[in-house]
C-alpha cells in the first residue's frame, strides 16, 4: 500500500511532463495534410469544432428575428470631422428584449465606402469619447476596479452617469483613426452579456438560448462577446457608408479573447487585433507561465463553456493550444501584441503563440511572422502576422495604435 503510495507520488510528475506543442497542420487522425483545400475542408472545421466543444462553446447563429433601428444620426459629429450614427440591435426583434446599442464614427472627409474597425468597449459607448450626442449606457456597469488607467468613480449604482462620457477616451483616439480614413464601431459588452459572476448567463443573449446552459459546450461569455462583434458585422453588411470586406476587429484583454475567437469563428472579418490577450487569447497555455485555466474557470466562470474545467491543471498538458486559435484566421492578417510588465498575460506566451501559428500561414502561402526571436522592445515586426511588445503595463496606449493603424495601412487601406 505505501509502496503504491509512493509510486504514484514520484510516478505523477514523470507524466505530467510538459506535451510538446500540437502540430496544427495534423489532423485528428495523426495524417499531415498536404494542400490548402485539406486545409480549409478538413483542417480547419476540425480545430472550430474542437476549440467549440471545448473551450468557448458553440454558439447560436444570427436570430432569425433580429432587427436593427438607427436612432441617431449626426453628420456633423466631432466637429464636422465625422459622421456619427447609433444603431439599436435588438437580438430577438423585440424592443423590450436585450438591446446592443452600436455607436459608428464615419470619417466625412472619405468619399464612398470606408474601411472599418470595430471593438468592443469595457465601459459603456459613451466612455470612448466626451461627444455629448452618445446615448449614455443604461446597461449594468462595473465599478471600483482597481484600474489605474481609468477612473470610475461616475458609475453610481452600478449604472452609468453623465460624468462617465470620455472617461476611457485615451484609449480610443478616435481623431487619429478617422483621419487616417477609417470608420470606427463600437459596441458595450454588458450589452451583449454579463461579465458578472453573480448574474452571468442572465442579461444580453445568453438568457435567449437557455437549453445551451446546460450543455458542456454552452457559449460562455468570451463567445457571447465574439458573437455580439458578429451581429455588428451583419448591421454593417447593411450600411453603405462602409465596407464590408475591409474590416477590422479589435479587442483588448478580456475583449483581445473574444476579438481573436470573433474573428476565428466569422471569416467576414478581414483583419484582427488581438491586444495583450493572455490566457484564453494568443498566449500558449503549455509554456505553464501566467494565468493558468484553473484561474480562467474559477475566476471568471462564466467565460468559457463548462467543458473547459476538465483542463483545470493540465495547462502544459493539452491536446491544444491557443496557436491553433490564432492559426484559424490565417490567411488573413492578424496582429497580436504585448505589454511588458503584464505578466499575467505572459508577453513571451503572447509571441510565442504568434510565431507558432506561422506555419499555417506558411503553409497557406503567406509570410507569417517575419521572426523567430521576440522583437526588442518598441519595435513593431509585420508580415500577414504582426507583433510588438512595449514598456509598461496592462493598457492601450497610442503607441499601440500607431502600431496597428501602419499594419490596417498595409493590409486593408487600399484592398
Ligand atoms: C484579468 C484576467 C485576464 C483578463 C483581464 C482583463 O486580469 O485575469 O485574463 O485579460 O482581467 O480583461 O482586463
């Protein structure tokens, strides 16, 4: 009995050695594929429908009864600078049941369709700007984070006020981004689904599709979110003002995982930006470093589908990994990048499953990223894959922007 005991104590370790990363170019069955088409019938719908089953969930597709109501229109907005529209989403067509509010900055000064980005926000429309025609958010509002970067103290009650209208504007510079001819779009992600423990699955879509909750593979939240950036492309599809082979989604963090899973799930997005997304975004899991899945499911419960506690422990272990994730936007452009002092995010994970997924990339033709060591700090790499890790913390600064409005230029400006 002590002799088993004892076994299994040193036994376990042995095993529980590190996998080496799974080769996202085989298929389940251990065959490699050999051309794009295996790639794009076989490959691909196999690692969705893995990634689905597993970890984000699957989710319902667009509600057959969904509709769409402008109820803003500004042509003059920003100081004549832009074209300011909101548009109501209500998922199930009814004007009591669950509203995304959708706030689009159209640049005057382009003529015809523009390109676009769109991404989610953290606090409501009317934060990313001071512009008073924003309907403020009515939606319920985290409050006392201890974020340094953002100061809400206006959310009363867990609701916003008039005194919350521009308070994350720094990371939105919504000047920059029209001028350089693009349209911004953004949306709230209370809107689309709570971020909440005590009420996950209780406000936004998910209380629509309730047999999904009982299921292992239930849409969490991050999928909730990828699905709201999905109901937004379908407005877009419907403006004439932009384009909708030319956009962009973005996300940063929490809203870097769901802009990655968006644009993974929904190929009508031509480019993605996933910022500092760390664990359950670009950063490998195997590596064993920062966030980990048993903090992911225990913290944040509500984020990814049920089936994804089994991995609780097993991060170095998976029969996955987050490249794969990265690897199903391929061909298309994607940009991930880091922070360094956001350890939780492990940068090193965040590169490493960048360059991980350029064999894909490669594979289907394209450069990938164009290194194989991490960039020194400030310096911006860009192939079909783009990277950059700067100074400083969990944020979205204007470096980062400058960043990702050159890659936006190479790879979308003039398609
Ligand atoms: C927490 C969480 C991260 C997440 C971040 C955010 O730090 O652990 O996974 O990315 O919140 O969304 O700000």
């Amino acid at each position: 009995m002590l002799k088993t005991t004892f076994l299994c104590l040193v036994a376990l370790p042995l095993f529980a050695q590190k996998q080496p990363l799974p080769d996202p170019l085989l298929l389940n069955n251990g065959k490699r594929i050999t051309t794009a088409n295996q790639w794009r019938t076989q490959r691909r719908p196999e690692l969705l429908e893995r990634f689905a089953n597993e970890m984000y969930g699957h989710s319902p597709g667009r509600p057959s009864t969904m509709r769409f109501e402008v109820f803003d229109t500004d042509t003059k907005a920003l100081g004549g600078k832009a074209t300011r529209k909101q548009v109501a989403v209500y998922f199930n067509g009814k004007s009591d049941g669950p509203r995304m509010d959708v706030l689009l900055y159209i640049p005057n000064q382009v003529k015809g369709p523009v390109p676009a980005i769109v991404g989610l926000n953290f606090w409501g429309n009317q934060s990313i700007n001071a512009d008073p025609g924003i309907r403020v958010s009515t939606s319920w509002m985290e409050s006392g984070r201890g974020n340094p970067y953002i100061d809400v103290s206006c959310v009363v009650n867990h609701r916003s006020t008039e005194g919350c209208r521009g308070i994350n504007a720094r990371q939105w510079p919504v000047d920059s981004i029209l001028s350089r001819g693009y349209a911004l779009v953004t949306a709230y992600r209370e809107d689309i689904a709570s971020d909440e423990k005590s009420t996950m699955f209780t406000t936004g879509v998910q209380p629509l599709y309730p047999e999904f909750q009982n299921r292992g593979d239930n849409f969490g939240t991050v999928a909730a979110w990828a699905w709201g950036l999905s109901r937004i492309m379908d407005y877009i599809q419907t403006d004439k003002r932009i384009d909708p082979n030319r956009v962009a989604v973005f996300g940063w963090s929490r809203l870097g995982k769901a802009a990655l899973w968006a644009g993974a799930t929904d190929e009508r997005f031509a480019l993605v930006i996933s910022h500092e997304s760390g664990a359950g975004g670009a950063k490998l899991f195997h590596r064993g470093v920062g966030e980990n899945i048993r903090r992911l499911c225990t913290v944040f419960p509500h984020w990814f589908a049920g089936n994804f506690k089994k991995y609780m422990d097993q991060d170095t272990l998976l029969p996955f990994d987050q490249h794969m994730v990265i690897s199903l936007v391929a061909p298309r452009p994607i940009y991930v990048a880091s922070a360094e002092q956001d350890k939780g995010s492990d940068p090193e994970g965040e590169f490493e499953g960048a360059k991980s997924a350029s064999s894909v990339y490669q594979f289907l033709g394209t450069q990938g990223l164009p290194t194989s060591t991490m960039p020194p700090l400030n310096q911006s790499v860009q192939g079909q894959i783009g990277y950059h890790i700067r100074p400083g913390g969990h944020d979205v600064t204007n470096f980062d922007w400058t960043q990702y409005l050159a890659f936006l230029d190479k790879h979308i400006k003039k398609k």
